[in-house]
C-alpha cells in the first residue's frame, strides 16, 4: 500500500471524521468564549493558542486530503466551501482585514460539509432553489398590489404606516410576520371599521398561503433527492449482484471445462 492510499484511508476513516468534528465543535466554544470580556481578560492567551491549534488542524486536514485525492479534491463542492471557509481564518485580521477575524465563526459550518444528515438537508434546500425563487416573486407581486392597495386606502388615517409606498411595503411585511398586526389594524378600524377585511384576506394570502408553499417545494426537492439516493444505492446492489453472477458463471465455466477435460483423459484411446 502506497503512501497516497494510507493518507486516504486516514481521511476517510470514520473515527478522523469524528475527530474533526470534535474539534470543530471545540473551536466553537473557544470562540463563543472570546465574547465574554471577564473570559477574554482571564484566559485571551490560552483562547487564542487553542484557536491557533484548531485552525492547524484544519489545514493540516485540507492538506491531508489535497495529497490524498490530488485532483479529484476541487470536484467535490463541498471541499471548496471547507477551503473558503478555513481561508478566510488564515487571511491576517489586521489593518483592513480586521473585520474577517468575526468572520472565524464560519468554520462552524464545517459541520455542514462532515455530518452526513446535515448534508441532505443543505442540498435539499438547494435542489428547492428555483421553486423558492418562483414563489418568492409571487410573495413580492402579492406585497405590491396590497401595499398600493393600503396606501390609497389608509394613507390618510395612519401616514406613520402606509403614508408612502415604501411605509407600506415595510408596514405589510411586518404584518406578514404576525408582529403587532391587531394594534395597526384596531387603530385604522376605528375609523373604517371594514378594514379587518383586508388585513384578514392579505394574512391569509401572504402567510398561511404563499410563506407555506415554501415548505412544500422544500419537502419536494427532499423526496426527490431520497428517490435519487435510493435509485443510486439500488444501482450499486444491482451492479454488485451482476458482478457476483457474472464472477458465479466464470467459476462454472471453469468447472466444466475441467470436467470436460477429465472425461477426455479417462476416455480410452480407441487405437
């Protein structure tokens, strides 16, 4: 076994993985412990050294699996976000790059690219993208109308929440989010008492309509994703039982060739 094959063992050890992952959620104590001045003023030297250490141990780990997989290592997308992502903690926080040190907590997210469950869902979320994208326009062209519809409508009554088109617009996502809606709507219905009405039927659009069609093209991309990942693992048995049938009738070939060629032998010479 080469050099190259022991590394990428090493790498791809279950028990390495977990170390890693210990590490990481180390790290994200440490940092969590930078925040707290009494903590910093005690134990900042020791804070410190422990980051330096983790953040040794993460490129000691990308440099591990450089060497092993060489260029197979930038075609996992997943290796290219831990490289950014322990990058930026390598990039010196001084000067102009000082505000990249609040960037070390990224290194958290490693825990996306290890744990396998967190994976599934991240590229659920991501296969969801495009129908996210679709419904969220749809959300925004409902916000739209309704804030014309409010300005025109409460302009005059409450100028604080829907004076301007813009008031609006930040007035009705607000009431999208279910904060304070029944005081806004209280103040306006004591002069229109029918403008329950609109608040009622721009809820139930925006919120219970369209917020939980997201939800549903997430759920989607993640059943399609688990029909994928379960056609894909039915292919490898598949493709493994065709090689052990395949490996069977060689075997058997090979019997009946011997059998065939000890029937010759003990067959008498006819001479």
């Amino acid at each position: 076994m080469t050099t190259r094959e022991r590394v990428r063992r090493l790498v791809d050890d279950r028990r390495f993985q977990n170390f890693i992952i210990a590490v990481i959620v180390f790290n994200a104590i440490t940092l969590a412990l930078e925040t707290s001045q009494s903590m910093l003023a005690a134990f900042g030297g020791v804070l410190h050294t422990l980051d330096y250490l983790a953040l040794t141990i993460f490129v000691v780990e990308l440099l591990a699996k450089l060497y092993a997989y060489r260029g197979d290592f930038l075609r996992d997308s997943w290796n290219i976000f831990d490289v950014v992502v322990v990058g930026i903690a390598l990039v010196p926080a001084t000067g102009p790059f000082a505000v990249l040190r609040a960037l070390r907590i990224l290194r958290v997210l490693r825990l996306v690219s290890l744990v396998p469950s967190m994976r599934k869902v991240v590229a659920g979320l991501l296969a969801a993208v495009p129908g996210m994208a679709s419904i969220a326009a749809l959300l925004g062209l409902v916000v739209f109308v309704a804030a014309v519809m409010a300005t025109k409508l409460f302009g005059a009554i409450a100028p604080d929440d829907f004076g301007s088109l813009g008031a609006s617009l930040f007035t009705l996502f607000q009431v999208m989010t279910g904060e304070a809606w029944p005081d806004i709507a209280k103040a306006i219905m004591e002069q229109q008492p029918l403008a329950w009405i609109f608040f009622v039927i721009y809820i139930l659009v925006s919120s219970f309509a369209v917020l939980n069609l997201f939800i549903a093209v997430i759920v989607s991309a993640m059943e399609d994703q688990l029909r994928d990942e379960i056609r894909e693992e039915e292919d490898k048995q598949a493709a493994a039982q065709d090689a052990a049938n395949q490996a069977i009738l060689a075997e058997l070939r090979a019997l009946r060739t011997e059998i065939a060629q000890l029937r010759q032998q003990r067959e008498p010479d006819p001479r």
